[in-house]
C-alpha cells in the first residue's frame, strides 16, 4: 500500500507539540503533520479521511503503533485566523465572507458524515498560503446521528 510505505518513511523535521510531529517525506519532499491518538479519535480520522473537501486537510493515513495510532495528514502552509486576526485587527468583509465560506464547507463535509467539530476558533483555521481557509484540529470531533440531539 502507497500510504505505508510513505509512513514507513517519514523523517521527523520538529516536534510540534507532545505527541505532534512535523514530518518530511523526502522523495517527493513533501511535509506532513503526524499526530499521535487513541483508537476512538483513529476511527474518526479513519471516516474524516474518506471526505474529499478542499476545506479540510487530507489525511494520509491512521498507522497503528505501539503508542497508539498516529495519524498522518498534508501540511497546511499558512498561519492560523487567529494570527491573521491579531495582525489586522479586522479584515475586509469580502476576505471575511471567504473564509467563512471555507469554514462553513468544511463544517459541512463533517455533518454529512455524522461529524460534529466543537472545536471551531480561529486557532484552528488555517489561512493557506493561497488565500483559502482549511479547518483543522480534530482532536474533539463526535459522531452524531439524527434525529438524536446530542454527540456521542
């Protein structure tokens, strides 16, 4: 399988956070991010990685290891809203509608899987390096089913 041999040669570049790894591909140097989760958050990444939305990043793959699961998704380029927010203090209502836009999509590729983020700040939008905001940051996500009103 392609995704597994490309895990199997991920070099880590940085530690991001505990458990959050910065990860460079070298023959087509290409960077991803690896997360380390519990077989729970796995099964989630595992269903957010059948989505194909351009406002959520793609998921490589969820690679079971002796910690856990390490979940491998593309790298974002940009910076988070919330940088861009303290920067410019506010943003033009154009540029502002466009992200929302990118936010919304991704918000509802999640609920068309049952999905629900409760995470959305924006410490957890990444503006990219072409103007498009990705939501990031799956660490909460719940499943719903309807017509219940809770997540599970």
């Amino acid at each position: 399988m392609v995704e597994s041999f490309i895990y199997e040669n991920l070099k880590t570049v940085a530690e991001i956070a505990p458990g959050t790894r910065l990860a460079l591909y070298e023959p087509e140097v290409r960077l991803y991010v690896a997360k380390l989760v519990n077989g729970e958050a796995a099964e989630k990444y595992r269903r957010i990685r059948e989505l194909d939305s351009p406002a959520l990043p793609k998921i490589l793959t969820v690679a079971e290891t002796a910690d856990g699961y390490e979940v491998v998704r593309e790298y974002l380029s940009g910076e988070s809203l919330a940088k861009v927010l303290v920067r410019e203090k506010t943003l033009p209502e154009e540029r502002a509608a466009k992200y929302l836009g990118g936010i919304l999509d991704g918000l509802m590729a999640l609920h068309g899987e049952g999905l629900v983020h409760r995470d959305v700040n924006p410490n957890n939008v990444i503006r990219t390096s072409d103007g498009q905001a990705r939501l990031i940051d799956f660490g909460i996500v719940r499943s719903f089913s309807p017509p219940h009103s809770s997540d599970a």
